[in-house]
C-alpha cells in the first residue's frame, strides 16, 4: 500500500437544505483537493441534515430520503467528485422501493457509487430500518470499513469491522453536546455559538469538556489502539436544527493518537498523511494476534434481552 492523504471535514448544515449542504461539501472538497487530499469525509447526514428528522411522519421522511445511486444527491455528488478530483464519503437519509427508511452514507468518486453503509443502530426517528451487514471496500489500495454515529460506541461493531480487514474505518457522527446519564453531559447554549467572534473562550470550554470533546476523548482513541485502525472521525459544527455541535473532526492513527484535527468555530478540514507501516507497528496488530476466540465465541455470541427501558440519546 502507498501513503494516502484524507481529508475530514465538519461545517454547519442546514436542516433538509440538500442544495446548500452539497454547495459546503463541494467547497470544503475543493479546498481540500487543492491541498493535496485524495478523500475526504463529511458528518452523518451532512447532505440532509439530521436532528430535524425526529418528529418527521413517515411520509415526511420518505420525501427526504433518496435512492442510492439513483437519487439526485449522490448524481450531485459523484459530479462534484468529477469536478474536483477527488473521493467523498457523505450522508444521507436513504428510501428503498418497498419505503424502507435508513440512515445511509456513502462513499463516491468521478465514476460514481464506490459503497454504501446502512446504520446498525439508527434512532432519531422510529421509522428508520437499521442495517445488517457490515462492509469493506477497496480505496486506492486501502481496506476501509464505515461505522455510523452510535455503531462505533457498540464495541464488536469496531472489532468486527477490523476483522474483515478494514485498516482505515470512516466514522461519521453527529454528536456530543446533548443530555445524557453520564457525568458532565448537556446541551451547550446557542447564544455562545452566535456569540463566538466576541467570545471564543466560553464556547470552547464548553466544547472541549465533558459536554463535548472530553467525553469523546474517554473512547474514540481506544478504538483506534484497540484494532488497529485509522479512524477518520467527522462532526458537525454549529447549530443542527435546534442543538448545537462542537465538530472537532479528527483523524487518529493505530495507536490512538490524535495526528490531525479542526480547531476553528467554523467550517474547516483537517487532513492527514495515512501510512501502511503504523497498522503493524501499533499494538492492537499484536493483540489481534494473539485473540483466543475459543475462550469467548460463545460469549460475545450469544443473545442478550434488550432494555426496553433505555432512552434512545442522541449523545449515546
């Protein structure tokens, strides 16, 4: 495999605004193009936009969603790919022919569809289908796998992933700065975000704690160390609907470390040289060596009795 360079990206979208977000995702691939990036990747639902879908009926829903390949967006998409040479992975909320819903995301070049991902576990709105199957596709010499959101916080969704042979997984999200049980969590205050330019401080301590990049810090390096994999991590920035987000778009190596990462309140990318030798250097390549899954198979396996109680959060 030789080096490759990717690009993530996180931007303020508009709710159910697909011409505007497409018009985003084709200036931050450009820029990105520009600055030598072969890929780039954008947030979940970055096309559509996503927390405006929680109180959509399901035909609301199905006039949102699209077919893949077929649907205008990822036409758009494959031509903005043409445009600028370059490869984007991007979501959307996606209908099949029998009015299924998921929350879906692709990967596309000049030519067109490349692979697509259905979320395993979707919940902003109860008419979507969740996935069932994982994937992994050539991108120019990698194995790369892609994890939705909530699918990364599953533990065996990673693992599994990187079994198959993913050595680069994308990771798109919408997260952080929502209420949860744990510790620290909650939503941030609009008014800092419009309130930014004058203030910058406020809002990034909030940011940067435990409602937003300190909690993600207590997780998202273990999956990287763990596998062994790049995980190319992507976020909005600014307000989703009614709830803000603290981007922070980030791409960390096989043995967890942060190599690249968006920093400014604004609309940004962040790219990163990716590089064969880190995948058996990092530890996780031993430790995926050194499995016994005869002591566990039956374990990891087995059925569990769901919590009917649990409250679907959009911070997980």
């Amino acid at each position: 495999m030789e080096n490759i360079k990717i690009a993530t990206a996180q931007f303020e979208n508009k709710s159910n605004d697909k011409a505007y977000n497409l018009q985003v995702i084709s200036e931050l691939s450009a820029k990105a193009a520009a600055e030598g990036a072969q890929v780039i990747a954008f947030h979940e639902c970055s096309i559509t936009g996503y927390t405006f879908a929680r109180p959509l009926s399901k035909a609301q829903l199905l006039e949102v969603a699209e077919f893949i390949p077929d649907g205008p967006s990822i036409i758009q998409l494959t031509q903005i790919a043409r445009e600028h040479d370059i490869i984007i992975l991007a979501g959307l909320f996606e209908k099949d022919a029998a009015d299924k819903l998921y929350k879906a995301y692709v990967c596309v070049d000049k030519n067109g569809l490349v692979a697509k991902y259905r979320k395993l576990h979707p919940f902003i709105n109860p008419h979507l289908t969740p996935g069932d199957e994982y994937i992994v596709f050539d991108l120019l010499g990698w194995k790369c796998g892609i994890l939705i959101c909530y699918d990364n916080n599953i533990i065996e969704n990673v693992r599994a992933t990187a079994l198959l042979g993913a050595d680069i997984i994308f990771m798109p999200h919408v997260t952080m700065c929502t209420p949860s049980s744990r510790p620290g969590a909650g939503f941030v205050d609009p008014a800092l975000w419009y309130n930014r330019e004058a203030d910058p401080t406020s809002l990034r301590l909030e940011f940067d704690g435990l409602k937003g990049r300190s909690w993600l810090m207590k997780w998202l390096p273990a999956r990287a160390y763990d596998n062994a994999i790049y995980a190319v991590f992507s976020n909005p920035i600014g307000m989703d609907d009614d709830q803000l987000k603290n981007g922070c778009a980030m791409i960390l190596d096989p043995f967890g470390d942060i190599i690249v990462e968006c920093r400014k309140l604004d609309n940004d990318i962040a790219i990163a040289v990716i590089t064969p030798e880190k995948l058996t250097q990092a530890g996780g390549y031993r430790y995926l060596k050194a499995r016994r899954p005869t002591l566990y198979k039956d374990i990891i396996g087995q059925d569990h009795v769901s919590e009917q109680k649990v409250v679907w959060l959009d911070n997980k």
